[in-house]
C-alpha cells in the first residue's frame, strides 16, 4: 500500500516552545513578523487562495467518500464556519448571519476559485462583534447588579437560536457577566476586587482577539470545510503541521521549557529535564521579556506578544544560541532583569513516550506482582527512520524495553494501559501488537476504492503471560487497532470503557511539495483515505471496541466520542481475515466477572468513584443557573458539603489500605473521577502559577480506583491459572508457562 503516512491522533500535541526551526543570526527563525496588532481588516493571501483550490481538489477527488463541493456541502460549511466563530451564540445577531446568505450556498464556488473575500468578511465582522460585546460587558462593571432578582443564565447555548438583535444580544450578556461576578462574589471577593478582575479578563480577551490575524481566519475556515466532509479531516497550518510532527517523533530542538501566556508576559509554566533550560538558571514562573539570536544579536521586546510568536523566536536549530531576557518569578514588575544564555539542543519529550510501574495484589499470604505500561499515544520518528537512523525512537520499541524489564522484576501479569491514547501510527499499533500476538495479520485497510489490505506484523512474540489492556471513552483509533487485534486473538482481556469509535485512517498531504513551495508557507491536509476494519471483519468506526469486562462510564458518549458528530461513517463490515486466535479467554470470563462484581461491591474507593461520577454526571447535566445569590448560596453551600464528604470518605479509604505507591500517581485526571475544588470564579491564567500547578499535582496523586481494579481483575486470572494448568493451556499461547 503506497502512503506516505497513516496517522491517526485526534488532536496535536502543542509543546510549543521547544520546535525545530531554522535560526538564522538575528532574524526571527522562520517565523511570521510579530502579530500583537492586526491590520484590519484582515485580507486574504494568494497562497491562501491557492490552499483553498488544492484542498478542493484532493478532497473530492481522494478522499475516503470523496463528497462533492457543491451547494448542500456549501451549506454545511456555512454552518461550520459560524459554529466554529460563535458556538455558544453570543456575538452575532440573526442578522449578521442573515447578512451573508448569499454565501450559503455560494461558498462551493467560492473555494473552488479561491476567492477567500466572502470567509474573511464574515471574520472581520466577528472580530467587531467581540470588540463590541465586550466594551459593552466592561460597561456593565461600574453599575453593579441586583441579585435578589429571580432570573437564570444559560451555560450551554450551542443549540439555541441565534439572537434576534442587539437588544437580545445586551440582555445575553448582562446575565453572563452577572454570573461571573456571581462567581467572585460567592467565592468571597469584594466588590471593587471583581471590577478589577472582571474588568482585566475582558480586556484581555480583547487584545487576545485582536491579535487574531489572516492565518487565523483562514485556518478556521479551512477546518469548517475540512470537517463538514468528516470528523478527522483536517487543514493544519505550518506551524501545526510542525507541532503535529513533534507530537509523533517525541524529540525536537529547542531549549527543553514549556511556556504560557499570562496577561502581557510569556512566562515558563514548566522545564523539560534534561534540556538546556534545565542546566541553565530558567526557573518555573519567570517571565521572558525579551528575546535575541545569537551571542551578539540586539534582544527584541516580547511583552505583549502572542505566545506562538515569542515561541517562534525562542525555537531553532540545534547547537544555536539564543539569549533570553528574563523578570525573575520571585521579583516585581519593577524587579532587576536577568540574561540567559542557552544553547538550543535536542530535547526529548519523555512525558509522552512509555511508562512502566508494578502494583503489588495481595492474595491470601503471597503477593502478585503486576506490571503496567502506561502508553499515552502511538509514537515514531518517521524521518529518523527514513534516514535509517538505527537508534530511531518508536512506541514498539520503547514498550519491547520495558517488557524486558518487567521480565527481569518477575512480574506475574502486564496490563497495557491506554486510557487517553488518541492514537498515532498505524505501523506503531501493528507491530506493537506483534509483541504478544506474534507474526500474522493484525488489521485489515479498504481504501475509497474498495480495495482491501492487511497489515501484518513481523515481531516475535516478547510477552506470552497474562495480558490486560486498560482503555477508556479517549482510547481511540491506533488504541483501537491493538485492543481489537488482542480481543480477537484471544490474547488478552479487555477492561474499562468502550472506546471512542474511530475507525478512519488519515494521510498527510503535504501542500507544499505538490505545489512545489520550497519555503514551507501552505501546510498539509490531513485527509481520511481509508478505514481499517479487526481481523475478524468488523469495524471499530462508530461502535469502538466493547470490553470484556465493563467499567463504568466516565463521560457520556453523547458528548464525546465518534457517536457525537452527526457526520460520522456508519458502522460496517467485510470479510475476516486469514488469522488464527493464539489463545481463548472466554472459559475464565465468567469466573473473573464474579470475582469482579463481588470486589467493587464490598470496595469502599469503588464505592466513592461511582458516587463522584454520579455527582460529576450532574453538574454536567445542569444546563442553567440561577442568578439569584440566595439560590446560588445555598447550591454553594450543598456542593463543599458534598465534596467535604468525597474528601472524607477518602482519606478513610486510604488510611484503611493505602494503594501501592504506583497506582496512586499518573491517575487520567480528565476521565479519572475526582473531588472538585470549589468554584473561585477565576480562570486559569488569572490565579498565581504556583496555585495552578499545585491543582494539577494534586489531581495527578490521586487514588487510580480503576487501574486497581484491573490490576486485581489480571491478578485472579493469575491465580486461576497457577490453579489449573490445563486452563492455562487454552488461556495463554502456544509455549507460555504460568510463571511461578
């Protein structure tokens, strides 16, 4: 099968301040000029124009449905277009979009032409419109409100009808900013600290709009037309096709530090270790004033900027330099500066890259050894591996290491754990698969033509004991792939929720090299082509992989998952594959399920997480709130009462029996049921960084209920097989041995 390459991530991963890039002396290294002011109105580019015309192309032509642009696809990216501008329906009036009806059906022609006029002006007009609310909500802020009135605000506003004019729209907002003021209001704030709260975050959202500019609009119109035609099609720009590649590879050039924007300063939210920020004397929560290339370059002024412009001066080639100006964490606005010198090198991004632990299962006197590998995505360095770089990095050979190791610590079970795991390499999830199938087909491809492939892999078998896999509602596609080869091998069980059900592949297009743009100005399409299908002949599209064991769910599938988009390819089928099962665990399943149920029934932290999803599903649910203080208070009131009681039951639980070490760190804190903090009514870039960071920690080293439960569920598969070597025989693959 000829592609070039077969991705399958459903989001990027912005490690923004550490990217290759070229550096030369004094200029920004590749970068645009400095964006903190927009010219306005914005205008469209010929190389924008001529994106528009290629991505027509290939996309009604090579895509995996291949819809044509025509006047019904126009209308769906109108649609998108606003949706994606204004989803909640809080800047533009029925008017406004009223106003460029001629577009509904005319954006076809349109794209098919380049003429970009039409898409920009209607993004021009949104950035009035938000300059306009939001002067108007900063005017509300000197009256002050009345809250002993009886009248609500509406959190979710994604399906409610436009606003009919400008009075509807003033009304809208006076009950938005009504409520964050609430907000403050109830977590202790004063009134003269709100209005310089409030008053702050609006103007920054101002200025952060303003800074908005063609590319911006332009990449936000392209993905309207790009997702109107499925779910995973996608346009990124260069700088996003840059940071796609990092997200793959797990290595880039760059000084090793993660940045963030908080009101006019960038300012370092984190150090990679091992970087050169790391030997240098860059601390966490110092402030980058000024940048400069080079070891004599003048330092150009960064306050004020956008985040991706000062990340575009700070990246470059490796073993170039680059001078920083710093306002030290602990210092004033006033305080002394200081110079950095650095070195940029080569940073690895072990964050991403896999992880093993090994959780102790007590049964009776003697305990089970479990080890976990924890694989956040299905990573390659492509580009080292083109070059034949032998030492090229990669999620297989990363997990055959650990294996190697877990081997050695005599662990009686692995369980591979990929919650969150939104995918990656298609031949990362093959061979990954290889290390405990073993050579054979893994999954099957039919591309737009309905043309079938397998793809198979060549590893040996490196792990032949007890197997889990850990999966989630973000366990998707390349995660997919493996679960749904494991399943139908019979290699091992499948524990957690049902997965997120993308089952589409994806192929970048390089614009650049078809255009033959030898300066990188045009990006890359990111297409589906084809759709993989389990070697049994179904599909993972739409319905995921269903687990042997089912774990509760942690969000509702409505909200998240391939099943939310009204776009999405319908479930279906072909013939098997030529495969053999190497194992069958279906004879202890209704054992383990048994042994399942009556555990979390009799378990105090199963007990508590049910309760909190219970409680988290609720407040989700809630769609609107009073504006009522007394109303509010008393709501306030209930909910500390009711996480005072979450954070008392557990801190019981873990004085009763505290978990291995190893299952209390790295818990998913976005599908992982938690105790939330109280509402301070702030964002996040409005509280102290070190406030911040100690949030994250604490959701970070919180009790891993789930991974627990599995750890126990493997361990009684390893006690039934010690038990019963004949079951062992049917269980586990041809020339494994249940290890003593």
């Amino acid at each position: 099968m000829i592609l070039r390459r077969l991705l399958f991530a459903l989001s990027l991963l912005l490690l923004l301040p550490v990217a290759q890039a070229q550096a030369p002396s004094c200029a920004a290294p590749g970068s645009a000029p400095h964006r903190a002011a927009s010219a306005f109105p914005l205008t469209p580019t010929a190389a924008q124009s001529e994106v528009a015309q290629l991505s027509a192309r290939f996309l009604t032509r090579y895509s995996y449905e291949a819809l044509p642009l025509d006047n019904a696809m126009s209308q769906r990216v109108f649609k998108a277009y606003f949706d994606a501008l204004d989803g909640e329906k809080l800047f533009f009036t029925q008017a406004d979009v009223d106003r460029f009806s001629n577009l509904r059906e005319g954006l076809d022609s349109a794209i098919w032409t380049g003429d970009m006029s039409g898409p920009f002006a209607i993004f021009n007009l949104y950035e009035r419109r938000v300059a306009e609310r939001v002067a108007y909500a900063r005017s509300l802020l000197a009256k002050g409100f009345d809250f002993n009135r009886e009248e609500s605000f509406d959190l979710d506003r994604r399906h409610a009808p436009w606003a009919k004019d400008t009075a509807a729209l003033d009304d809208l907002w006076r009950r938005r900013v009504k409520n964050d003021w609430l907000r403050l209001k109830l977590a202790g704030q004063k009134d003269p600290e709100i209005r310089k709260t409030l008053d702050k975050r609006y103007a920054n959202y101002i200025e952060q709009v303003r800074e908005l500019d063609g590319e911006d609009a332009f990449s936000t119109f392209m993905n309207a037309y790009a997702m109107a035609n499925d779910p995973h099609t996608n346009y990124l720009g260069p700088r996003a096709s840059e940071n796609f590649d990092i997200s793959m590879k797990l290595s880039l050039e760059g000084i090793g530090a993660v940045l963030e924007r908080r009101d006019e300063y960038t300012q370092i939210r984190e150090i990679v270790p091992g970087g050169p920020a790391s030997r240098s004397k860059l601390q966490v929560g110092d402030r980058i004033v000024g940048v400069g290339q080079g070891g004599n370059c003048p330092i150009e002024d960064v306050v004020g900027w956008r985040l991706d412009d000062v990340v575009a001066l700070i990246r470059g080639k490796k073993d170039t330099v680059v001078r920083l100006e710093v306002l030290p964490a602990d210092v004033g606005l006033d305080g002394k500066h200081e110079i950095i010198t650095m070195v940029r090198k080569k940073v690895t991004i072990e964050e991403q890259a896999a992880k093993k632990k090994i959780i102790d299962i007590h049964d009776g006197d003697r305990t089970l050894k479990i080890g976990v590998i924890d694989l956040p995505t299905f990573y390659q360095d492509f580009e080292a591996r083109r070059r034949g770089d032998p030492n090229y990095r990669s999620a297989t050979r990363d997990v055959a290491k650990l294996l190697g190791e877990l081997k050695k610590d005599k662990v009686d079970g692995v369980i591979v754990d990929l919650r969150n795991n939104g995918g990656g390499s298609l031949a990362e999830a093959t061979e990954l698969s290889g290390l405990f199938i073993g050579k054979g087909p893994i999954v099957q491809v039919r591309d737009n033509r309905g043309r079938v492939e397998e793809e198979d892999s060549d590893n040996g078998r490196v792990w032949d004991g007890p197997l889990a896999v850990l999966v989630n509602r973000g366990s998707a596609s390349a995660s997919e792939i493996f679960a749904a080869a494991i399943q139908d091998y019979g290699r091992g069980l499948i524990i957690g929720e049902n997965t997120y059900g993308k089952g589409t592949v994806q192929n970048l297009v390089d614009l650049d090299q078809v255009a033959q743009q030898p300066q990188g100005k045009l990006g890359e399409l990111k297409m589906t082509i084809a759709e993989f299908f389990r070697v049994n002949g179904g599909s993972t599209q739409l319905k995921g992989v269903t687990p042997d064991i089912v774990f509760p769910q942690t969000i509702n599938p409505k909200d998240f998952g391939e099943s939310s988009y009204d776009n999405a390819l319908p479930w279906s089928q072909i013939k098997p594959a030529d495969y053999k099962p190497v194992a069958n665990l279906k004879p202890l399943l209704p054992n383990l399920l048994m042994l399942h149920d009556a555990r979390v029934a009799k378990s105090p932290a199963w007990q508590l997480m049910l309760d909190e999803l219970a409680e988290a599903r609720r407040l989700q649910d809630q769609t609107t709130v009073s504006l009522d203080f007394a109303v509010r208070d008393r709501e306030r009131k209930a909910f500390d009462a009711t996480q005072a009681a979450f954070k008392t039951r557990e801190k019981a639980i873990d004085a009763s029996s505290r978990p291995s070490p190893a299952s209390t760190v790295g818990a998913p804190a976005s599908v992982a049921p938690t105790a939330t903090a109280a509402d301070d009514g702030l964002q996040a870039n409005e509280r102290p960084l070190k406030s911040d960071l100690a949030r994250e920690k604490t959701r970070d080293v919180r009790r891993d209920t789930m991974l627990e439960e599995a750890a126990h569920i493997l361990g009684d598969e390893v006690v039934m097989l010690k038990a019963d070597p004949r079951l062992a025989a049917v269980v586990l693959p041809p020339r494994a041995v249940p290890m003593e």
